[in-house]
C-alpha cells in the first residue's frame, strides 16, 4: 500500500452507481430473471472502464472497479460460494433499531431496493473464480487504457456476511463465521496475486451493534465486543497468507441518511479492527454523527504499520463539501497521526446497492474532485508547516 510521503493521496470506497442499462441487467439477476450473459460481460466491461477513467479523471490516486459487475457489496458473494441456498429478502434478516421511530424514512430509502440475502443450507465451499477473475480481467483492461497510482477491490468480509445470511447448517454461530472465512480466503487471494490492493468491507464491526439480524441474540447474550473479537478472528482466518500490506479495510455505521442516534464511538470500532491484519482502515470522518472524533487520534496511539483512510466527505448528503472544509480535516488528521500515516477518503459507497441512490451521480463526482482539490490544498500546507 502507499504511502502519503510527498502529498496527501485520495482514495474512495468503492462502489459507483452503474449506467442505467446495467442497472437493469444486474435487477433482473437478482430477481432471477433471464438476462443475456454475453451482453452483461460486456457492458460490465466497458462500466468498469469509464468508472476507473472518471476516477482517475477526478484525480484520485487508487481507484476500484466500482464494483460495476456486483449488484452489492454483500449478497454477490452468495453467488460465489457453494452451500448457500435459497435466498431471501433482505427485510426479513436484518433493520436497523436507529429507524424503528422512523418508518417513513426507512420507506423512502428503501421503497425501490431489491436486496436479497443468501441462506446458508450446507458446507461451504468458494466456487466464484469465474466471477472474480472476470472483476480482476475487468480492472485490468481498464488500468492498461487509464492508468493510476494504486487500485483496489472490495471484498465481503466473514462476519458481515454470516451475521447478515441466516444459518441453518453450521451447529453454531462460531463454527459458522469461520466456515464463512475459510472460503472467503480464496477470493481475497485471488484479488492480491493479480497485483490488486484488497479492501475488506467490515461494516459489521460498527453498524452491527445496531443492526437486528437472524443472530441478534449473539450480540445480546455475549456483548458487542466479543462478536467484534470473533469477527476479526475469522477475517484473520480468511486474511492467511496475504500480507496485512495488501489489505485494507472499510468500517461504517451504515450507508442510509437516517438519525445515526445509536452509532457506537470510533474508538469502539477501532480497537477490535486495529487486531486485523491489515495495514489500512477506512472510517467515516465527514458524517455529523462522528465528525468530532478526529480528536480521538490526541490520545489513542496508532498502531505500527497501519494507516487511517478517513472519510472526509460524506456519502449520504448532497451537499459538496468545499475544498477549504476538506483541507482542515486532511490537517486535523495529519498533524496528529502524520501525514505519512494517512489517505484522504469518502465516508461510504456511493452505489452500496443497485437502485439505492443516495446521492446523485453527478454530485458524487463533484465531491470527489473537491476531495481532491483539497487534499492538494492540504499538501501546500503542510509541506510549509502550517
């Protein structure tokens, strides 16, 4: 992973919201319609190539696939792994306590989702190679025509995965988690031998405090931090033999623009995720609900090796942060963990599902290039010591 040595580096989350038309494959993937396959590839090909193209365009350093070919960041891999089922709506596995006072918000966002949540209903084995090669094939060829400083992609991670698709195999929740992070490792090794940083998207060591699964008594009856534990052990069980130096990871406290009252602290976040064996990690900075907490770095040392992506712009609002508001946070930041020690972020992904759309596309890419005026603001800055 590099390093911000002779400027503040920009990085984002990894998903876009993909063009109208593959939008509409990729629903009629999940709601088991036919679709014409040669036709997907293709325009999951060319998406792949114009999103890295505006990404570098914007002037960001390491870019992603945008997870062009995915329907979400969670339910493809049930796709990808033998021993996962049936499927069902995401509804009936998991909501958040944070909206039950507000179901008129909860069905304004996600009136239109179509989610569905793998089940798993035997042993499981990883059988993605087809569609994970196709991800790396597809970044590839996009790089080679835009290139940039550093690339990634978005993986599960174990214990978001199980808390989020029910278990009716495994004799227990733990022998569960691990299962998942066994046949995880595949893909994951997968994405670093093809050259590729590895994000981890590990939301279930925040947001799960307050998500209310199939396994919510897990979080009752032990506490939040042991499952985090548990969590982190069966990533470092999928982690085995990566180096923590390939691997980053995104922590959130959901992607919906709702209340965000029962959000743990940062540091609550950060500690179990500081045992990972990975070297950077994504959180939100630029959300209300946890921007103050940049002061936390005054006290909290930072791990060796590791190094902090934090969001500097907010991916549930419409609002384009300025550049000058950008610059403040890369300092706040720098000046206490070094600028070395950090990348300038985005706070979530801008197409966390297909049609959820929190922010209009064209305002994504407004924020973006303002994170990057701003990170350049904040390179002239610090490099003269203010």
């Amino acid at each position: 992973m590099k390093r911000s040595v002779d400027r503040v580096l920009t990085t984002h989350t990894g998903s876009f919201e993909r063009p109208e038309d593959l939008n509409e494959l990729l629903l009629n993937q999940v709601l088991g319609k036919s679709v014409d396959q040669e036709l997907f590839e293709k325009r999951a090909r060319q998406a792949t190539a114009d999103i890295v193209a505006q990404q570098v365009d914007c002037g960001l350093d390491v870019v992603s696939d945008g997870e062009a070919a995915k329907p979400g960041y969670l339910e493809y891999a049930g796709s990808r792994i033998e021993g996962f089922g049936e499927e069902i709506d995401a509804s009936e596995v998991f909501q958040f306590g944070d909206m039950a006072d507000f179901p008129e918000i909860a069905y304004r966002i996600y009136k239109d989702t179509v989610v569905k949540i793998p089940v798993c209903t035997g042993p499981l084995r990883y059988t993605g190679f087809e569609h994970v090669n196709r991800d790396i094939a597809n970044l590839t060829a996009a790089l080679e025509r835009t290139p940039a400083t550093e690339a990634f992609i978005p993986a599960v991670s174990p214990g978001l995965l199980a808390m989020s698709a029910p278990n009716r195999y495994y004799k227990n929740y733990d022998e569960y988690v691990f299962a998942v992070g066994e046949a995880l490792n595949a893909e994951y090794r997968a994405i670093v031998d093809a050259g590729f940083l590895l994000q981890i998207d590990s939301p279930d060591l925040a947001l799960g405090f307050d998500m209310h699964t199939w396994m919510r008594d897990q979080v009752e009856s032990r506490g939040f931090r042991a499952v985090q534990d548990l969590h982190v052990d069966a990533l470092n069980v999928a982690l085995q033999g990566i180096s923590p130096d390939s691997v980053r990871m995104h922590l959130c406290w959901a992607n919906y623009n709702g209340p965000h009252r029962n959000d743990i602290p940062l540091q609550d976040a950060l500690e179990p995720a500081f045992r990972a064996n990975v070297c950077g990690i994504n959180f939100e900075a630029a959300n209300p609900a946890h921007a103050h907490e940049w002061e936390l770095f005054t006290d909290m040392k930072l791990p060796d090796g590791k190094v902090i992506i934090p969001g500097l712009v907010d991916s549930k609002t419409e609002i384009v942060e300025r550049p000058e508001l950008i610059a403040q946070r890369v300092k706040q930041f720098a000046n206490l963990v070094g600028q070395e020690n950090m990348i300038a972020g985005v706070d979530c992904g801008f197409g966390t599902f297909v049609n959820v759309l929190m922010v209009n596309p064209r305002i994504a890419w407004m924020k973006l290039r303002a994170l990057v005026e701003g990170a350049e603001r904040a390179s002239e800055d610090l490099a003269k010591g203010k």
